[in-house]
C-alpha cells in the first residue's frame, strides 16, 4: 500500500470513528432516563444502603422536637419517613396485619425494607431531577446525549443517594431548581413554570439551610441581563423587569412558606422558635481560636468579655473558648450559668441557643486576620483540593463514622438494628475500602473543582462568540451563587468535604446547559 493511500485512509478512518461516536451519544441522547439510571442500579446492586452518622439519626429516626425542626430542615427530615412507613404497610398486607398508623413525627424503627425504600426513593430524586435538567438545557438527541454521558460520570451525586441523609435530596433539588429557572429565562409565559421554580426553591430550602442562599440566582441572572441591556443601551421591555419582580417574590414565598412550617411545627413539639445556628458557628469559633496562642486566645477573650454587658453572653463567650468543640458540654456550661442567674428552667434551653449564638457573633465580628485567613484558605481548599472521588467515598467514610457511634452508644442507635452496614467497625471499613478501590465511584480522582469551574469558563466565552453569552451569564450566575453559598458555609463552620458537594453540583448543573447550547446552536432568550 502506497504512502498516499495510506494518507487518504486515515481521515476517512478518522471520520467513520467521530461519525459512530455521535450516533452512539445520540443513541443515549434518545432515552437519558434509561441511561442515567444504570448508575443507581449498579450501586443498588453492588452496595447496601449506609448510613450519614448522627445527622441521619436525628433527621430520620428521633421524635420530633428541636434536633429535627430547628437544627436540620423538617422538609427531609418527616417527608423522608414515608417509605418507612410504605415498608411497614406492605408488610403488613403480606403477613395480614392491620396497616400501621403513619406517625412521622415519632421515633421510627425502621426495618431494612423501608430503609431500602428510603434509598431507592432518593435515587429516584436524582434521576428524575437529571431526566428534567436534560430534557430543558438541550433540544437536539446528541445535546441531551452528551449531557447525559456528563451525569452519570459525576459518580458523587449517585453516591449521595446511596446514603440516608439530607445531602441526598438536597443535589436533586438544586438541579431541579437550575431546570426550572433555564425554562423559566427561556420563556415565563406560563404560571406552572413559575409554580415549579417555587416548588424547587422550596424542596432546596427544606434539605439544607444554607441552600437558602439559592434565592440569589434566577435575581441575579435578571439583573445582568438588565445590566447588559443598559449597556447596550437597548430599551427595557416591562416583561423584562416582570421576570426580576417574579423571581423576587417566588423566592420571598418559598422562604415565607419554609419559615412558617418551621414555626407550626415547634409550636407542636411545644418548644419556642429560636435560631439553632450558634453551635454552627461556635465550630468555626473553636476551629479559629485553636490557631490562636494561650495568651492571644486569653486577651481576646476578655476584650470580648469586657464589651458585652449581658452575663450569660459573657459566660458563653468563655465557654465557646474553652468547650465550644463539644455542643453537649458547651448548652450544659450556659445552662448552668443560667440557673444561676435565676432563669426559670422552662426558658433555659432557649436563652442558651440564643447566648450561644450571639457569643459566636461577637468571635466573628472581630474580623481578626487569622480568623480572615482560616476562612479564606478553606474556601481555596474546597476547589483545588475537591474532587469528585473525594465526595463519593464521604458518604461510606460517614456511614463509617455511624459504625463507630453505635458501637459507643448502642442505646441511641437500636431503632436502626436491621441497618447491617453498621453493625460493626469491621463491615464499614470494609465498605469503605470497597469504595475507595470502585473505578466508578472514583470517576475524574485527581481533577479538582477549581477545572470543572475553568472548562464552564472556556464554554461562557465560546458562547459569547457565538452570540450566546445569555446562556453563558446564567451558568456563569449559577456558579457564583454556588461561591457565594460555599464561602457563606466557610464562614459559618470548619471545612468538611461534603459542604463542597453543591460546588460540584453547579458545575455540573452550568456545564450541561452550556453544553446543550452550543451544541443546539440555540441560546437566544425569549422575553
């Protein structure tokens, strides 16, 4: 074979190969439901379900009262229940016993079937969430099926669903949420997409405070478009400014309607409304003054002291400087303080959290620099240190973690007898080295979030040339919300890998619709 045929052949070969791999992402691009679901039913299949340590338990198994309505959101917390209580009524039904009562606000027992149950209704969140998000950022089959193929390789967001615990619902809400807003900038011409958008908001809001900060987005994507249309010095039409208005007020409600089923809900558990985000912030508090010497954690201490005129913020201050890493010892030291002072005991618990909290603001305020440089070097962490790997194996190191608590507190943990990936140090470690050692789950290992953030950039900037740059402000609006939402939790307590997740879930959810933009060819927003 001559030298020229040979030069003749490789393009061709080149073209048969690209032309069988866009029929391939075209094919997934025709059903993305089937396809994203192959990745719940490997780890259904491969994994047990496990277990997010003392967060899960308080979430899903304690009665309600402050740990579940004020600490953790009630959205997850009592909706999460159901398939305990469908377990149990299936049971029931087989053996011919009478259906058990639905009593989601008491201690649950729940046996491995409703655990199960849990497990596959979380999984079914994340698809249908994906399915949605697919369907709404590309129109073309290899749009959706390239999308689809960048799903299911974020292995992290699978591995969330895997383990009880809020971090589950709250990736399949945030999704959910970008879906609705990209329908919504696209065109609002239908009140059930802005009904869906609150929906959203709402479930975000319900599985994770901080995600309160997921307000911001679909207002900030409005503005910059009414921004750029001052600079280009193009008239604003009044559905234009609708949008922002909408946007504004459907965040308000969902905010509104979360705080009230919050205040009903503890009015019920008999207990008083109060914020619980002083032993949030007296982690961050005791991270900081760990980095401080005796004698500058001394000073610090009484110059706080000294200002504050209420004697309980004063004995929380000196408490939060010496127990502030134990909850436990740190309620029961203002507790004590408070008793004698007087304080009648039906008042105790809530003046605590609320001394707690503002003795934790008076650390924060103080602005110091090594307080500024501890926040600062755990919001670079989050995104050259992160990966998709490292989130993945976090839920089996925390299910671990739930191993190590049942074994030292047996009591606590006897509602969860039938959970067997628990039962011992020894089948938790093994799950972990499972996991760590699982070439799905440890997809992109050495990429860090701060790549996935630089890629969505390079996609802003074609878009831009293309003319696009709606789209691209959107995605790049989605992920500085997710910044802004990281360096608020960075701020508010120690770093942990898991706070990282929505990081990685905004790139994902801003690569997918840059994605089925370019390659759609269609970006151009209809007001």
């Amino acid at each position: 074979m001559s030298e020229r045929s040979q030069t003749v052949r490789a393009p061709q070969a080149q073209r048969i190969v690209f032309d069988i791999a866009v029929k391939a992402i075209s094919a997934v691009g025709r059903h993305p439901a089937l396809f994203l679901l192959l990745p719940s039913l490997y780890l259904l299949l491969v994994y047990p379900p496990i277990w997010k340590d003392v967060d899960a338990l308080g979430q899903l198994i304690w009665q309600a009262g402050w740990g579940n309505i004020l600490h953790y959101p009630p959205l997850y917390c009592f909706t999460g229940r159901i398939p305990f209580w469908l377990a149990d009524s299936i049971q029931a039904l087989l053996s011919g016993q009478p259906l058990p009562g639905l009593h989601l606000f008491s201690e649950q027992h729940p046996t491995w079937l409703g655990i199960e149950f849990l497990i596959i209704a979380q999984h079914a969140g994340l698809i249908t969430a994906l399915t949605v998000l697919v369907r709404t950022a590309a129109r073309s089959q290899l749009s959706r099926g390239a999308i689809t193929i960048s799903c299911i390789a974020a292995s992290s967001l699978y591995a969330q669903q895997q383990c009880a615990g809020s971090e589950a619902p709250s990736v399949s809400a945030i999704i959910l949420l970008t879906a609705a807003g990209l329908w919504l900038y696209r065109s609002s011409s239908s009140r059930l997409r802005w009904i869906v958008f609150t929906i959203a908001l709402f479930a975000a809001f319900g599985t994770r405070h901080i995600n309160y900060l997921f307000v911001l987005w679909l207002p900030l994507v409005m503005i910059g478009h009414l921004l750029w249309s001052l600079w280009q010095r193009r008239r604003i039409l009044t559905p234009e400014l609708a949008k922002l208005g909408l946007a504004v007020a459907c965040g308000g409600f969902a905010l509104l309607a979360d705080t009230l089923i919050v205040r009903v809900l503890i009015a019920q558990a008999g207990e008083e409304y109060r914020t619980d985000l002083g032993f949030v912030l007296s982690d961050r508090v005791t991270a900081f003054l760990y980095k401080l010497s005796d004698s500058e954690r001394a000073a610090l201490v009484e110059k706080l002291v000294a200002a504050e005129p209420d004697p309980i913020i004063q004995a929380a201050i000196r408490a939060e400087s010496k127990v502030g890493s134990s909850h436990a010892e740190l309620a029961s030291t203002i507790q004590d303080a408070l008793r004698q002072e007087g304080i009648a005991e039906n008042v105790i618990q809530v003046r605590g959290d609320v001394s707690v909290f503002y003795a934790a603001l008076a650390y924060l305020r103080t602005l110091h620099p090594k307080l500024i440089d501890l926040v600062l070097s755990d919001f670079l962490h989050g995104y050259v240190r992160e990966d998709n790997s490292k989130l993945s194996l976090n839920r089996f190191l925390a299910n671990r973690t739930a191993a190590r608590m049942r074994k030292e507190d047996p009591q606590s943990w006897l509602p969860l007898d039938q959970l067997h990936s628990i039962d011992d140090q020894k089948t938790a470690s093994a799950l972990v080295t499972r996991a760590s050692t699982d070439p799905y789950l440890m997809l992109w290992g050495p990429i860090p979030i701060a790549v996935m953030v630089l890629v969505n950039l390079g996609l802003t900037i074609f878009l831009i040339r293309r003319r696009q740059g709606e789209i691209g402000w959107l995605a790049q609006a989605l992920l500085l919300t997710g910044a802004i939402l990281y360096f608020a939790n960075c701020i508010c307590d120690y770093f942990n890998d898991r706070y990282t997740l929505p990081l990685l879930v905004c790139a994902l959810a801003a690569f997918a619709v840059q994605v089925g933009a370019l390659l759609d060819g269609q970006g151009k927003v209809s007001s």
